[in-house]
C-alpha cells in the first residue's frame, strides 16, 4: 500500500503553542484548563509594573525591582499539584505574614527552611501563618525556599532601615532574593523559580526588565499616580490615556501637572513617557504560537500596558500563521465603567497600533451573550475580526469564565486550517484466518453512517478486494503487514506517511463494529483524548462467557486468558497509573493531533513491538487514554489459541520490561 508522505511544518514538541497576555487573576479559569488540554505549550505573557500595598513598599525597598505580584499568583497556579508537598508549596507561595511582623519573625522562618532542607523536620517550627500550610513541604523545596530567602535577609541587614513584612506575601519576598541573586535581572529571577519549581507552562516578562511606574490620566485630567490607583475605586470618568514612567511622581511634580489642563497634562506625561522593549522570551514565544490570546483581566493595568512595549506589534505581524483572538471581559471593573464590549476591543486595537485592525492584529473575538441578549457587537465581524458569542459565564460564578467552554473555543479557532485537523479516517482491519468473512465486512462498511468524516479508506490486512465502486468519500485497499501485532506496524505508518487525523485498528478473530468507530471519533474531536480503546466486556457475566464460547470447554486455555487478563490489568494499573477493562483490546482509535513531534521521533528510532506498549509511551508523553464499550463477537470456529497466547505473553514482556 502507499500513503503519500505528510510534511512536518514543526519541530515543536507540543500540538498547540499557545500566549496568554494576562494579569494575576482575569485569564485564571483559562489557564488552569489550557493546562488541562494535552499538548498544548502554554507561554503567560505578565507584565511587571503592580506596585499596590506590600508590593509597592518591597520595590521601593530594593531599588529596581519590578512588581512581583502577578508572577507570584500565576506561578502558583502553574504548579503540578500531584503530592502534598507541591499543594504546600502553591499555599505558601500565597501565604502573607501578619500584621506587625519584624525581622526577627522572617529570621525564624528562614530557620524552619533550613531545618527541614537538613532533615531535621522534628526541630522545624514554621511561625505563623506559615505553620497551617508548609508542613508537608520537600526538603529540596525548603532548601530552595531557604537559598532565596537568605539572599533577602542578607540584603536586609544592610539596610539602614529594616523591611516591613506586614502583609507581605512570601512568593514577593521569594522572588525578590532570586532578583538580587541574578545580578539585578528580574526576567532571570523568574525564570529561576519557575524552573527550580517545576512549573506546568513558562511565565515570560512582556519586557527586557525595565524598571517602569505607572501612571494613568482620566478624560477630565485626574491623575492615577500609581497601578494600585489605577485598578483601586474611582469616578466614572474614562481614562485617556496610561504612561509609563521612569520613577514615581514626586509631590512637587505632582503640584507643577494639578493646574494644567488635561491636554496640557497629556502632553507632559507623554514627554515623561520611557518606553520599554519586547524580551527576547516574549519574542520566541509570540513567533511559535498558533494561538495568541489577548486575555481577559484588569485592562489599564495587566493588559495594556504590556501592549505599550515597543516591538509587540511587529512580533505579532511576523507571524502570520497564529490566531489572534481577544478575550472579551464578563463585566466592568473600576477603570473601564461605562464601556461596553466594542470600547474594550477598540482600546486593545488602539494600543496594539493597529485602531481600524487594518494589518488583522486581532482575527477573532470572544464574547459572552447572555441568551435573549442584543449582540454588542451588531454582527458576525467588529474591524474585520470574527466574533464568537456563546454563554461564557461560569456557572458557579457568573463574573469569571467558563475555562473549559472559553479552552475549547479558543483550541477550536487554532485548529482551523491546521494541515493536521482534518475529517479524514483510516481503518486498519486485521481479519486474521477470518477472510471468509469479508464481503459482510465491506457491506458493512458501504453501509455504516460516516456523516461528518470527508473520507473514509478501508485498509484490510492480506486480503484481495475486488475492485467495485463505493459510495463517493469511501476507499478499500489491501494492506500487506506481517507478525502477531500488524496494526503496530499499521500505525507507525499511519504515523510516518499517512494524511488523516484518524486512525482505527480493528485486529483480532472476532467482529468489531463500524458504528464504534465513529463514536470514538466523535469523543477524539472533544479533544481530551489522544486514543480510544474499546472495552470489549462490560460485566463479569459477559467477560466469562465470551470466554467460555471462544474456548468451548477447553479448560486450561480458559483459566490462562482469565489470569492473562486479569494480570495484565493489575500490570498496566502499577506500571501506568491507569485503570483498563480491557487492556488485550484489538480496538484502538488515534487522534493524529495528539503525537507530538518528540513522540514521534521518538517512535521512529525505537518501534513499540505490541500495542501495550505504545499504549504505554502514549501515557509517558502525557497523552489521554479513554476507554469506551465496544460491540465484539467471538467467532469459536475462528479462535486460534496458539496466536491469542502468544501475542498474550507478548503483552506481558512488553509492560514488565
């Protein structure tokens, strides 16, 4: 047979490379979902200029530090909660001391972190509030948090004046000792601890680290001195316009702007106005990504400003590929009262550099409509860019996002000319000494509902068909693999030169059916799964008797399959952490998007001999695995013992190696 060979446009690991501009809490539903999505790269583009509170007075206590906050919530967002100590480390991330606290309080703490980095768990007393949430911390955590700290301590006792901690959060003060153990490099400070961390996706300072104050000015010549003014309460006057400053406004500079005018004013802050460059990380990430999410959030703070940073808009402009969507906020918050969805695209557009969406920075937005409601938008396009409205609140809490409805959206407009997404299915059929069998296959087949699929081609393993015509999308060929696992081999191809998105492997001497297949298909295109087994036994009822009539009273053969399916489950749960009815099954459905280009290479130099065990290098890349009750009949004049029991043992080596 002959697949015409596909051509890999990538040498990306992921499916899906996918920013996020975004702030500490707007676009949270959304990341922790695209975290959930299998093979999707997911880069947060944050910028750095918060300064309320406890923030503010940690950046003016150690000159050039940028405003941590936003890193420290994402970060702690991004971490693997898979034991207690990882869900340790995301609480005490958050964790602020108490009011009042001094100097002596960090001391003790940076103690119990050296005490439980040394093994000395039994001699650590975390202070409080730190005791109700870091006991279960690792040691190599504690000697991470324990280094970073350290580094702040020192740089506090050299101070005139101590620090503080009141009300500040231990994340702040984390990065802050990263900050000043990396020479003053806010971007390498990030990076460190996103690294030593762990964490599920890259967090990316928009710019190089220019240390920047920001400052907002309304329609009526109010000036916002400060983020924390600018996202706190405030009059229902619009803002301008935001600047980016070099150092904050003293009294006096703020006296000389208080009696000019607002277009004075406008004019002095554009003249105080320090422009800030695009960072080589946000660079790369932006020129990788099929998908560029302009996030919901705080506008005049977590996204606007990001959208100030001299060479965005060209980063954006070179890649073409991507899709550039805009996240529509749910609701207002205090700087964008009486704006309405087209005002908030209009100001994206705006700062982007692009007002009219002239060279398509935006392609498409997302918009919540609530059912009955007019659409703010007034049509299918705003500025030429398409928008999708649907009902994206959550239903637990109407002012966030759906994330599971707003990743699916979203993963859905990247797809959309993916030369790998489309609606094309093989299906390899292995009869094995079943060929008398075929033209019920094929009729079959010819009849089955394929609605949906653009092409369906047939391959049956060693067997001739006689040529005839089908119905217009369907094909039968004949394929010519060899060995006790032929779909292996099967798939590897598939892999290698096939074009569909979709693979199944019907082998075995009994009858599968088509209808299964497509509603495989049909749960892959949910895109939670990579590959869909079929679970040909749904009771112990079915599972005994299937066996009885394939053996006919042949005992031993019996007993094998029982304990051979039985072991092979309880193998598959240790080894691969999952569950499997049926994990012998010769029904196996592949979703092509689901390989990352790592896997296969990975598959080129080292072929799995059995099925199981590229199952199990599917699960080692992280790829999801459903099982779904699938019709099989047993056919006792078929059955070959000697080939069930050795691809059987085969399986068995397979999983114990």
């Amino acid at each position: 047979m002959s697949w015409t060979a596909e051509s890999a446009s990538s040498s990306r690991d992921a499916l899906w490379s996918v920013a996020v501009f975004c702030g500490g809490r707007g676009s949270a539903t959304l990341v922790r979902q695209l975290l959930r999505c299998p093979g999707v790269e997911l880069s947060l583009l944050v910028n750095a200029y918060d300064d309320g509170l406890s923030t503010g007075a940690l950046r003016s206590f150690v000159p050039g530090l940028l405003g941590p906050s936003d890193f420290r919530k994402n970060l702690a967002r991004l971490l693997e909660l898979s034991s207690p100590g990882q869900v340790a480390v995301a609480r005490l991330l958050e964790c602020r001391f108490g009011a009042g606290a001094n100097e002596s309080d960090f001391a003790a703490l940076v103690d119990a972190f050296h005490s439980i980095a040394a093994g000395r768990r039994s001699h650590a007393k975390l202070p409080e509030p730190f005791d109700r949430c870091g006991n279960d911390l690792e040691p190599s955590t504690a000697a991470l948090f324990a280094r970073l700290l350290e580094r702040f301590h020192s740089y506090n006792r050299t101070r005139d004046r101590a620090f503080e901690f009141g009300d500040c959060a231990l994340g702040n003060l984390l990065l802050a000792g990263a900050f000043l153990g990396n020479g003053g490099s806010f971007n390498g400070a990030v990076a460190e601890v996103g690294a030593a961390l762990r964490c599920r996706a890259r967090i990316i300072n928009v710019t190089r680290g220019e240390n920047r104050v920001l400052v907002a000015l309304k329609e009526d010549g109010e000036i916002l001195a400060s983020e924390a003014c600018i996202v706190g309460p405030q009059s229902r006057v619009p803002i301008r316009r935001i600047y980016l400053l070099a150092e904050r406004l003293t009294p006096e500079a703020m006296a000389r702007l208080q009696p000019l005018s607002p277009d004075d004013k406008d004019r002095a802050l554009s003249r105080m106005h320090r422009s800030v460059d695009l960072s080589p990380e946000a660079a790369h990430a932006l020129l990788e990504a099929d998908l560029v999410v302009f996030g919901a959030g705080t506008l005049h703070s977590s996204l606007l400003p990001s959208y100030l940073t001299r060479g965005l808009p060209e980063a954006l402009a070179a890649n073409r590929r991507a899709r550039r969507v805009v996240v529509v906020n749910l609701r207002e918050d205090h700087d964008t009262q009486g704006l309405a969805g087209p005002d908030l695209v209009d100001l994206t557009l705006r700062y982007l550099q692009d007002p009219d969406n002239r060279r398509r920075t935006v392609t498409d937005l997302v918009v919540h409509q609530d059912q009955g409601s007019v659409n703010p938008f007034g049509g299918e396009r705003w500025r030429g860019a398409r928008v999708h409205r649907g009902d994206y609140a959550s239903p637990a809490n109407a002012a966030v996002h759906n994330g599971s409805k707003l990743a699916d959206t979203l993963l859905g407009i990247a797809r959309e000319g993916h030369p790998e997404d489309n609606a094309l299915l093989d299906v390899y059929v292995d009869l094995h000494q079943r060929s008398l069998t075929v033209d019920s296959l094929l009729q079959e087949f010819a009849d089955s509902d394929w609605s949906g699929i653009d092409g369906v081609t047939l391959r049956i393993n060693r067997v001739d068909v006689s040529p005839r015509r089908w119905p217009d999308g369907l094909g039968v060929e004949r394929a010519g693999y060899g060995g006790i696992f032929s779909d292996v081999a099967a798939t590897l191809a598939w892999l290698e030169r096939g074009r569909s998105r979709f693979l199944a492997c019907m082998t075995g001497d009994g009858e599968y059916r088509f209808a299964d297949v497509r509603r495989a298909i049909e749960l892959l295109r949910s895109r939670r799964f990579g590959a869909i087994l079929g679970a040909r036994n749904q009771s112990r009822r079915q599972f005994f008797g299937s066996l009885r009539h394939a053996y006919q009273g042949r005992r031993l053969m019996h007993a094998a399959s029982v304990a051979g399916g039985f072991g092979v489950a309880a193998v598959c749960a240790a080894r691969f952490g999952i569950v499997l009815a049926d994990p012998l099954t010769g029904f196996r459905v592949f979703d092509r998007l689901a390989f990352s280009m790592s896997l296969r290479a990975r598959l080129r130099a080292c072929p799995p001999a059995t099925p199981l065990e590229l199952l199990a290098r599917l699960l080692a890349d992280r790829v999801e695995v459903a099982e779904i009750p699938v019709s099989y009949v047993f056919y006792a004049g078929f059955t070959d013992e000697r080939w069930r029991l050795l691809r059987g043992l085969a399986h068995a080596v397979s999983v114990l190696r």
